[in-house]
C-alpha cells in the first residue's frame, strides 16, 4: 500500500511538472516559427556583440556589421538572416548598438531587436 501511495505522488508531480512546462512553452503568444526565428536572430545578437569586444581590443575601437563580417569575426554579412538585417551604430571604443530589423515583408509585425555593450538583448519599440 506504502508503494501505491508513492507511485500516486510520483505519477501527481510528473503531472504537475509536464503542465508548468507546456504552460510556459504556450505562454508567448508567439506562432512558433516567430519563436524560433527571434530565437536565433537573438544569439546573432549576442555573436555579434562578442565580435565587437574582440574587434575592440584589436582595433581600438568598434567596428560596423561589414567590419565585422569582412574580418571574419562573425560567419554571416548581417543581410537578411532569419528574415532580418543587422546594422551597428558605433561611438568609438566607448559604445555601440547591433539592431536587428525584419526586413521579410512577411514577419513585418515582429520584434526589433538590439544589444549593445552590456550584452542585454532588448525589444524596441
């Protein structure tokens, strides 16, 4: 009886666990496709904002998505990757901003993205 009684609560808690999970996987709002493709533009983001330090220590200063890609610091042009362009906006070695616009006249509605130099990814406006 002790070993029913485990297994119910084992069983319960599994339960419990495998509805928490669903719920947070639904709970965006998202289509998944705009789920996966944000994902993916997001470690862009972060990719690039890494090649910018090193570009930093190298250069004296940060450099543009072109800079970046032409000194194969990052794999990609920035060009319509995941239906989205990169642009940098640098201030020297004091600053700098990675946007990520859709530019797929399909996901038109999707998020803006941008980081900069404390490696935070934030949606814009």
């Amino acid at each position: 009886m002790r070993a029913f009684g485990c297994l119910l609560v084992l069983v319960l808690a599994a339960g419990i666990a495998l509805f928490i999970y669903r719920n947070a996987l639904t709970q965006t709002g998202m289509p998944p496709q705009e789920q996966i493709d944000t994902v993916g533009v997001q470690l862009d983001l972060q990719a690039i904002a890494r090649a910018e330090k090193i570009y930093l220590v190298s250069h004296g200063r940060y450099g543009t998505v072109e800079d970046l890609a032409a000194e194969r610091a990052i794999p990609f042009s920035g060009e319509n990757r995941h239906g989205y362009s990169y642009s940098a906006e640098a201030d020297g070695d004091q600053h700098f901003r990675i946007t990520a616009r859709p530019v797929d006249p399909a996901k038109t509605s999707w998020p803006t993205l941008a980081i900069d130099e404390t490696m935070q990814v934030v949606q814009q406006p």
